[in-house]
C-alpha cells in the first residue's frame, strides 16, 4: 500500500471529480479496515523527503484530523481510540513525526509540529511520552537553522494543547528558557525568532511561577520589549501580541514596565505598519478591560484605595494617551462603513477610547472636547467625522451630569449634520452618535431629559428622514430610533412618540422593502427596531398594533409562495422567515399582555398558527427557531385553546427536541415545553409521554451541548406543575438522573467562573423541577410516592449551602424548595428539615437577604416549615 498511498493522496486532491471520490473512498476503506497500518503509513508519508509535497501535507493533515474533533463526544472517542492502539505502532508513528522536523521543507515540518502536539495533549496528561520534552529540548542547539525553528513551533503548539498543570516545572523552565533564548536579538535567523515570538504566546499561561520571580520576569519583560523594535514586521507583531495576553495575565505584575511599554506602544501606533499599530493599541484596550473588571467587582465596597488591586495606569496615562488615540481616529479608510467585517487603526483607536470612558469616567471629557470643538466643523470629512466619533465613543462612562449639558449643544447640530453633511462617513458616524446618546442618556433612570416635547418631533423626523439615505447610514439611523423608543419603556399612559407612531411604523416598513435593504444589515435593523418600537408602545397605539397584524402576516406568506430557490435564495427567504417570525412574537407578547386587545387578537390565532406550521414545513434551521419562540408567545397568549393546535404542531416539537446539531434550536423547544404546559395544563396529559421520553433521552445523550440541560430539568417541573399527580409515572425516571445531576453540581471545588455560572444554572434546573414535582404533587393522595426522594432533596440543599458559591437566582429556587417540601409533605418533611444539617441557618441568612425576592420566599418557607413542624 505504501507507493499507492502517495498516489490516492494525490488523487483525493485531484480536479476531477470523479478521481477524487474514488480516492477518498479508497481512504475511508483504508482507515476501516487497518488503523494502525492507515496511521503508520500516513506518518511515513510525511515523514519521507522523497514524496511530493502535496501528499504529505495531506497526510499530515488526515493524521491530525485522527486525533481531535471540533465535537467533544467526537473528541473523546478519538482520544480512547489512539490510547488503544498497540504501544509499538504509536512508538513508530511518533518516531517519524519526531524525525519530519528536520525535514527540509517547511510544510512538511510545520505539519509535524501540530501533529505532534495533538498526541502529546493525549499522552501527557496520562503520564505517556514523558521523553518528549526533553527530546524536543534537546533540538534546540542543533543545526541547521530550519530544525530549531521547528521544534521551537512545536514547543508553541503543545503548550497550547497542554494544560499547565501535566508540564512539571523544570520542564516549564527550560521551554520559557529556550523560547526566550530564541527571540533574543543575537539570534541571527528571523524563521527562528519568529517560531520563539510566537511559541512565547503559547507559553505564557505555563509561567505563573516565572512571573513571580522579578529577575526571571525582568528578563522575559525586557526580551519581549526589545523584539516590538525587530526589523521583520511579523516578529514586531507577535511580539505585542505577547505583551497583549501578558497584559490581562499578568496585570498585577505590569507596574514598573508600563512607561516603557507607552513609549513602546506609543511609536508602534504613530509609526508602524497596521498590524503592529493595531496590536499596540489592544494593549490599552486589554489593560482598560483588565480595570473595568477590577472595579466594578470592588464597586463601592472597598474602604481604603491599599485593598483594591488596581493599579489606575489607565488614569496615569490619561493625558498622553488619550491624544495618541485622537490622532488614530484620522486614519479612516475610504470604504470602511459598507464592509462589515472592517476594522483599521480608526476604529480601534475609537473602540479604545470607548474603554477608556468607561474605565476613567468624568475625567476623559476635559481632555476629548477640544478635539471635538477644533475640528467638528472643518471642510476635510476626515477630521469631521474623527470629532463626531471622539464624541459617540465617550457616552458610556462619565456621568450624565458631566455629559447632559455637551449634549444639549451637540444634539441640534448632529441632527442638522445627518441631513446636510455632504459625506456619507460624517452621516454614518452623526447617526452612530445619536444612537450612543439615546441609549445613554435618555429614559426613565436619567434625571434631566435631553429629549423633550420641543425636539422630540424634529428628532422623529431627521431619523425618518435619513432611513432613506443610503444603506450603511439608513441602518444606523434605524439603530439610533430603536434606542429612542427603548428609552421611553417605562412610560404610561402616554408616550410622547404616541403621535408618530403609524408614521414610524410606515417608514420601518418601506425600509425593509427597499432594493438595497440586504446591505449593512439594513432589513434586519428595520425589523429589530419595528420590534422595540412595538415593545415599547402604551395601550394608546395598540389599535395600530392589530392592525399591523395582517400586513406582517401577509409578508410571511409572501415568503412561502416561493418557486423553486437556488440555495442562496432559499437562505435569504430563510432569514426574512426568522425576521417576520420574530416581529409576530414581539406583536404577539404586546396584544396578548392586555385583556381587551388579547380578545382582538384572537380572531388571527388560527391564520398565524397555521403559517408557522407552514414555516416549519420549508424546515431550515434558523427559521426554525424564530418560528418555534413565536409559537411559545402564542401558547401563552392562547392558553387553554391552544390546545386544538397540538395535534398538528406536536412532530415539529418532537423534531425540535431532536435537534441535537443546532443546540440552539433545541433549547428554544424545551422552553416552548414550558410555555404549552402553562397554558393547556392537565390538556397536556396527551402529549407528556412522547415528550418526556425525547427529553430524557436528551439528558442521556453526550452529544447534546450541556447548556441544554439546565432548561430540561427545569421542564420536568413545567410538566408536573401541568399533569399534578399523573406525573406519577415518570417519577423513577426522573428523580435519579435529578439526583445524579444534583451530586454533580454540589462538587464545585476550584472551578473558574464560567464553570460556576453553568453550575449554577444547573442547580438553579434541578431546583425547579423538584419545585414542580413537589407542587404539582400538592393536596393529592399519591403526596406520599415523594417521601423517600426528600432526604436527597434536603441534602442537596444542605451541601449547597455548605459550598457557598450559589447566586440570588439560585438562593431564592433553593429556598422556596425547602418551603415547598414541607408544605407537600407536611409533618413528614417537619422532622427531617429539622434534623437537617443547615436548614435553619439556611432560612435564616435568606430572612435577611437584602434581596426583597429572596426575603420574600424565605417568609413564605418559614410558614410551611413552622406548620409542618406544629402538626
């Protein structure tokens, strides 16, 4: 097999179809029948000089794709099935990727590194392949130059496939050593500082210890400064790209090199070419999110400035840096509002300033509105729309107070800008603004309004007016009203965009219809402002509400006459379906909120309800959702009539609780679970079999993405909250993968926060679903099938409290459980609660929660636990 290998790989590269099937075929057989000799033969392949480089980057690349996969089950599988082949045949794969770093071609090298660093992230976390390292080490003072710079490449891919904690020290040491060693100026070969520059990035996460030490990290400081001022512009790049990660992993470290990294930074941006400019610049980006962090987790609580652990450069730096990222504001490019992927100096200098407003507060403002006042109204567009841009960036952060009087001057004349500023960039940028200064400064929570009765109408009319402009600025002006009408959330009776309401409604409307309305984002903007318009709206304007009803009825079913669609079209047609599902949900939640118009609005049930049938019938997956979330809206607003609709809808449930590919749309389908049991209650008896089975199959499956899980369990509780005691039947199902569930989320030792989030969530799941079990259970004969689960219940709770990491939502779930097991189960729960380890100082520290929702359910338990106990 091994000549013919070189030729199907060839040939599965092949122009011809046809060959490359057959090759590909060939392959797969391969692979099937003998793995082993399918591996070794691959790693040969790359392995030999003498073969074409095609084939052997091929190979290279079919053997990586062997070892790891974007789908963790997939992942897992794959690990499990290199730890068990035979010791002989991994020795031998490993020997030939070992000797392909040496080859004197760069593809063939580059390949092995990563392939290398893929085994090894499976082998050395099981203490396999311990030689590895210090063979790769041993690399380094080799000649010639090219297996150096390869093996310094596969030193950069293991640390980013390894977790610090399999690396032991020494091993860590003599990396950063070599790595460090390698970027240094007296290394003639620029490949090799490169591989060093970039392998460094990697590293850094392994160097916690490293850093610690002030010579060590002096060193490794001043070797990445010295490499920013390398002649070749890729090792000046991937030099700041390290000083951005050390930046956020290292902050508290960074005091006494942060003026030489200004000096540094400050060059980059004046002088370099973009890619190192732009790196320079998320410098300060990267250290204003480190401080906005740092202070808004320390918030009011600290006493003396000595305990926050903030060290302000950003307020040191201020009056230098804010006038070098001033200057960056006036690099625009010619085209950068139609491209929506964009990104230049300009914009990350104003991204920045942004952050910088929000980290300093009132402070930026002294230093920005000279900038805004010399050259807001100059003849060059560039320094025009730099002084409009200045302006929107630093809305978010310094206290309205300091910013409602700058308003009230600007406002009048970006409003004249957006309609005779001859450039379409000022236009874009002034509508931008606008935008920033509604969502900003502008509804219920501000004191002195910006917005009132005098330029309400005037501010109406110029965005109305500029959603015809071309699309890029038509977009942002459909942005800037839907924060105006957000704005006026709160009030009632009346709002004042009450009269413009039709008028706003219409031009939103011809917006979505208009040619060019698939540039910029544009129809979608229309459609999600259309949606926040209506949300916001008082009962006043809810006639004109219905009657939105038909016409966005009509373009649904405009989208479903379709003739036959190329796949482009069909994806276009597709994302309409999801816009106009969505802007029926919105109608739908608004006319189903109050009694008079809900009675209205029911005369259009049977016609919506059967177009989102229709939708799902044309099945794409974006679609698919939106239609799903509109249908939930429905239930609700329905309720118990909703029923008649069950028979039909029921397999598109089914199909969305399968979907396990598109999380997403599962998830959503879980939650419209909930929505059909609220509303039809016991009429969902029918149903509930061939929906708890798909669901628990859920739980069971390892494909499912785990943030699909909290929302089922708490769906259990939806279900039996619906069917009471009927759920009588589920319950050995249920209750042991609740409890198995339960036992994993009480274990939370040193988990970071995004694994503490989900924790909580899941907790907050099970919780909910005990809540409905226990609930729907209440006042029935069958109370007592539940007695055995409610000593895992309060031990749950228990072991919760002891860990002390649970949120408000979670506390409030746990606490009103316990109120609930004692007021199902009575005197039968009296005793247990307590003899349990923390129930009362559990009810006690909720009793003096600052929180009124959790105050409010720790009242409530008390009563139940204080009957239970009295019977």
């Amino acid at each position: 097999m091994a000549m013919e290998v070189t030729q199907v790989l060839l040939n599965a590269q092949a122009i011809d179809g046809n060959v490359r099937k057959h090759a590909e075929e060939s392959l797969k057989q391969f692979q099937e029948q003998n793995l082993p000799g399918f591996l070794l033969s691959l790693s040969g392949e790359l392995a030999n000089d003498e073969k074409p480089v095609d084939s052997r980057k091929l190979a290279g690349l079919i053997l990586k794709n062997a070892l790891d996969a974007k789908e963790q089950h997939r992942k897992l599988e794959l690990v499990q099935r290199w730890l068990s082949l035979d010791n002989n045949v991994k020795g031998q794969i490993k020997a030939f990727l070992l000797k392909t770093l040496a080859s004197p071609v760069p593809d063939a090298r580059s390949t092995a590194s990563q392939v290398i660093a893929k085994i090894a992230g499976i082998e050395l976390p099981q203490r396999q392949w311990p030689e590895l390292i210090g063979s790769l080490l041993s690399n380094i003072h080799q000649l010639p130059v090219h297996v150096k710079q390869a093996t310094l490449e596969t030193l950069g891919y293991l640390c980013e496939e390894v977790s610090p904690d399999v690396v032991e020290q020494d091993h860590v040491n003599k990396i950063l050593t070599a790595v460090v060693q390698g970027m240094n100026a007296s290394e003639g070969n620029n490949d090799v500082r490169l591989a060093a520059t970039r392998a460094l990035y990697n590293a850094l996460g392994f160097a916690q210890a490293n850093f610690s030490n002030d010579m060590e990290r002096d060193y490794i400081m001043r070797v990445v400064c010295e490499s920013t001022l390398s002649p070749e512009v890729k090792i000046r790049q991937a030099s700041f790209e390290c000083l951005v990660s050390i930046s956020s992993t290292y902050y508290e470290k960074l005091a006494p090199y942060i003026q030489d990294i200004f000096n540094i930074t400050a060059k980059a941006v004046r002088e370099d070419e973009e890619p190192v400019a732009l790196q320079a610049i998320e410098f300060w980006s990267s250290i204003c999110d480190e401080e906005i962090d740092i202070l808004e987790e320390y918030g009011g609580d600290f006493t003396g400035d000595s305990e926050i652990p903030c060290f302000y450069f950003i307020k040191q730096a201020l009056p230098a840096l804010v006038p070098m990222l001033l200057e960056t504001l006036l690099k625009q490019e010619e085209d950068q509002d139609q491209d929506e992927g964009a990104w230049n100096i300009a914009m990350a200098g104003g991204t920045c300033l942004g952050l910088v407003a929000r980290t300093v507060g009132d402070d930026i403002v002294q230093l920005v509105m000279p900038f805004i006042e010399e050259n807001i109204t100059k003849p060059d567009w560039r320094q025009r729309e730099a002084a409009t841009y200045a302006f929107g960036s630093i809305l978010e952060g310094p206290s309205p107070d300091k910013l409602t009087p700058l308003v009230n001057v600007a406002l009048n004349f970006m409003l004249t800008a957006l309609t005779k500023d001859p450039n379409n960039h000022v236009k874009d940028t002034t509508a931008w603004t606008l935008g920033r200064i509604f969502e900003f400064l502008h509804g219920s929570t501000v004191d002195t309004p910006i917005i009132t009765q005098a330029n309400c109408q005037q501010i109406v009319t110029v965005l109305l007016q500029s959603m015809k402009d071309v699309a890029n600025v038509a977009e942002k002006a459909c942005g800037a009203l839907y924060f105006l009408a957000q704005g006026y959330e709160e009030v009632s009776p009346s709002s004042p965009l009450t009269p413009y309401f039709q008028e706003i409604v219409q031009a939103l409307l011809t917006v979505t219809h208009r040619e060019d309305a698939g540039e910029s984002r544009l129809r979608t903007a229309a459609y999600e402002t259309l949606n926040e318009v209506v949300r916001c709206s008082t009962d006043e304007t809810a006639p004109m509400v219905l009657q939105l009803v038909p016409v966005i009825m009509m373009e649904l079913h405009n989208t479903l006459e379709g003739q036959k669609l190329s796949s482009d079209e069909r994806e276009k047609q597709g994302e309409l379906q999801g816009l106009l599902c969505g802007c029926l949900q919105v109608i739908i939640q608004k006319l189903g909120s109050s009694e008079p118009t809900k009675y209205v609005f029911m005369q259009y049930a049977d016609q919506i309800m059967g177009l989102f049938l229709r939708v799902f019938a044309c099945r794409s997956a974006t679609v698919h959702e939106e239609a799903m979330l509109a249908i939930g809206a429905l239930a609700y607003a329905t309720g118990p009539d909703f029923a008649k609709y069950m028979p039909e809808f029921y397999k598109y449930l089914e199909m969305g609780l399968q979907n396990f590919e598109e999380y997403q749309v599962c998830a959503v389908t879980v939650g419209v679970v909930g929505d059909i049991c609220r509303a039809l209650e016991d009429k969902t008896l029918p149903y509930c079999d061939g929906i708890m089975t798909q669901l628990l199959k859920d739980l069971s499956s390892n494909q499912l993405h785990r943030s699909v899980k909290p929302p089922i369990f708490s769906s259990f509780g939806d279900i039996a909250l619906a069917i009471g005691e009927n759920f009588e039947k589920y319950l050995m199902y249920a209750m042991p993968m609740l409890q198995s569930a339960a036992e994993l989320s009480a274990q939370t030792a040193d988990a970071d926060d995004e694994m503490t989030e989900y924790t909580n969530s899941l907790r907050n799941g099970i919780l909910e679903a005990y809540s409905g079990i226990l609930q729907g259970f209440k006042n029935s004969p069958k109370t007592q099938l539940l007695i055995p689960y409610a000593p895992h219940i309060l031990q749950f709770l228990d072991s919760m409290y002891m860990e002390k990491d649970m949120d408000d939502v979670v506390m409030k779930t746990a606490i009103g459980v316990l109120g609930d097991l004692a007021d199902t189960l009575g005197s039968n729960a009296g005793s247990l609660i307590q003899q349990s380890l923390s129930s009362k100082d559990f009810l006690n520290e909720c009793l003096s929660s600052d929180d009124h929702m959790i105050k409010e359910s720790a009242e409530w338990a008390k009563l139940a636990i204080s009957r239970a106990i009295s019977v």
